[in-house]
C-alpha cells in the first residue's frame, strides 16, 4: 500500500478566520485593541481587562459556502478572576477549509470542517511590568474530511469521508499601556506547530496519508484612543520579512487598518482594511442592569462579493 503525504496549502487571505461582528467591522485590527469577550480569538493577554462577565455569539448570515468566509459561527464567554485576571473559553466553527493537491495530474479540492475549543486566561504583570498584560490560550483542532461540490470538480472519488484528526495548539499573547490611550499589542498563535494528520484516505483509488501542519504566526498591534469614544488600530498580521522577498508565498504578511467611533452613547461605527477586503460596520447598545445588551454587524467586502457577520454580546455586572 502506496502512501504519499501531501501538505494542505490555504489560501493565503484565508489562512485565518473571520471572527467577530465588532473586530471585523475594524477591518481585523484587533490584536491591541482586544478588551473584551473577543480577547479570546484575538489576543489572550485583553482578558486582563474584562472586569464583568461576558457572552458573546457570531453567525455568518450568506455565502457559507464560498471558500473567503469560512467561519459560520463563534461562541465565547469570558469572566473576571480578579482584578486585573480574567478568563474564557470559546468555539469556533469554520465550516469548510478549501486546498487543492494533484494527484495523476489533476488538481483537487480537498475539504474539512474545522472546530475549534479554546481555553484562554489572562492577567498583569506586577512591578516593572505591572502596565504589562499576558495571555495564554490552549486550543484543540478538531477535523474531520467532508464531501463538496469542489472533489467533483476535480474528478476524484473520495471514499474515506467523516475521517476525524485532532490536535493541540498553544498562544501567547502580550499587552503594554505606556500611557491611558495608547496600547501595543503582540500574539504569537500556534508556537508549537500542531499537526492534523488523515492517514490512509483513498483518492482516486490510491491510498494517501494527508496531513496540515499549523505554521506558527506572529502578530503585531498598535491601537490608540484619543478619548473614550474613539479607537485607532494598525496590525501586521503575520510577520515574517522572508515575505517580502518570496514571490508566490502562500501565507504573506498584510496589514489592517481599523477604526471605530461611537457616535452616542448607544451606536458605534467601524471601518477598515483587511488585505483586499474594506469592511464596515455598526453596532448597538443598550443598557439595562443586570446586563448589558450589545448588537453588532459588519460587512466584509472583497471585489463583488460581500459577507455579512452579525453578533449579539451580554456582559453582565
């Protein structure tokens, strides 16, 4: 029996998902910024800043099955521990992820749906570190191979679906304020490389061992707020200057560009860049004791297509 390992290789702009109405909205310039229930995708170390409980749900409303919105829904909730401590835990369904390999000269469209369980804790630093904020995430990937409409594409029969692989992948992320409005904002996701591994799959009646190994990706965040109402976000989303130099790279490294103002105490609005995309967004806020309800919706927009996300947060004191 002929076994072959073959890489998935994503689409670049794809790589990561698409997570949250109100970060999505700034373009996904998140990482310095993150202060509340989000902080668990974005950056762990904003966890320290949560000072009531929080619950947060995100649904893709169209296009679930185009291969630029891969995220169809996120479940978070995040607590305080202590002051300056905070907690959370997450899922994230990215529905489909879509590759291509060649086998006998044809390229195929390979499929899995991806879920993610994250356990994150964050908290300050004391002493000379005490303006500083650390976080920590422990994901399990959990995957499993799916038919699509793109395996007919390329020809192939592909016998082995519903095949489940897991894995383990590890965070860290850092916080710094030197002052009250400017924050910096550091991630380093996925530091131990996990691996998902499918073996023996039949495609095309040839035995194959597939497997997709989490390259470690490092994130780096600027945000500012001038006052209370307004925010300024700047991110470099996977950082590596070999980049700049490697034609065809696969996993480039891009900039976000966000901003968010609240024009009332009760409506926001959001704008950004997200590699090609530009997006926007509004979101709502009511205030009635024991809880805070916020409604958020953004619209990513890339060449003629357009994907709308849609999320409802509670924080509750």
């Amino acid at each position: 029996m002929k076994k072959v390992s073959l890489f998935l290789l994503f689409l670049a702009s794809n790589l990561y998902p698409i997570v949250g109405a109100r970060p999505m909205g700034m373009g996904g310039a998140f990482i310095a910024v993150a202060d509340d229930v989000n902080s668990c995708y974005w950056n762990p170390a904003g966890l320290a800043d949560v000072t009531h409980s929080q619950a947060t749900y995100m649904e893709a409303l169209n296009n679930e099955d185009d291969e630029a919105c891969e995220s169809q829904r996120f479940l978070a909730s995040s607590w305080k521990i202590r002051k300056g401590e905070g907690g959370g835990i997450s899922y994230l369904d990215t529905k489909k992820w879509l590759s291509t390999v060649e086998i006998d000269d044809k390229k195929i469209w390979l499929v899995a749906s991806d879920r993610w369980v994250t356990v994150s804790v964050g908290g300050y630093g004391e002493r000379r570190l005490m303006n500083t904020a650390f976080g920590l995430n422990l994901r399990r990937y959990s995957s499993s191979l799916m038919q699509s409409s793109g395996i007919m594409r390329g020809g192939a029969k592909f016998d082995d679906l519903k095949k489940q692989a897991s894995a383990i992948g590890i965070d860290i992320g850092a916080m710094y304020k030197p002052n009250k409005g400017l924050k910096f904002g550091l991630v380093l996701t996925d530091i131990n490389e996990p691996k998902l591994e499918f073996p023996d799959i039949n495609i095309n009646g040839k035995r194959v061992s597939l497997s997709h190994r989490y390259p470690t990706n490092i994130r780096l965040g600027v945000g500012f707020k001038p006052d209370e109402e307004t925010t300024f976000a700047l991110d470099l989303f996977n950082f590596d200057i070999n980049d700049w130099y490697a034609e065809g790279d696969s996993d480039q490294s891009s900039f976000r560009v966000g901003f968010e103002r609240w024009v009332e105490k009760s409506i926001a609005l959001r704008c950004g860049l997200y590699g090609d995309s530009k997006t926007c967004g509004i979101g709502f806020r009511k205030r009635t004791k024991p809880f805070d309800l916020e409604i958020d919706a953004a619209l990513i927009s890339k060449k003629e297509k357009g994907f709308y996300l849609l999320s409802s947060s509670l924080k509750y004191y």
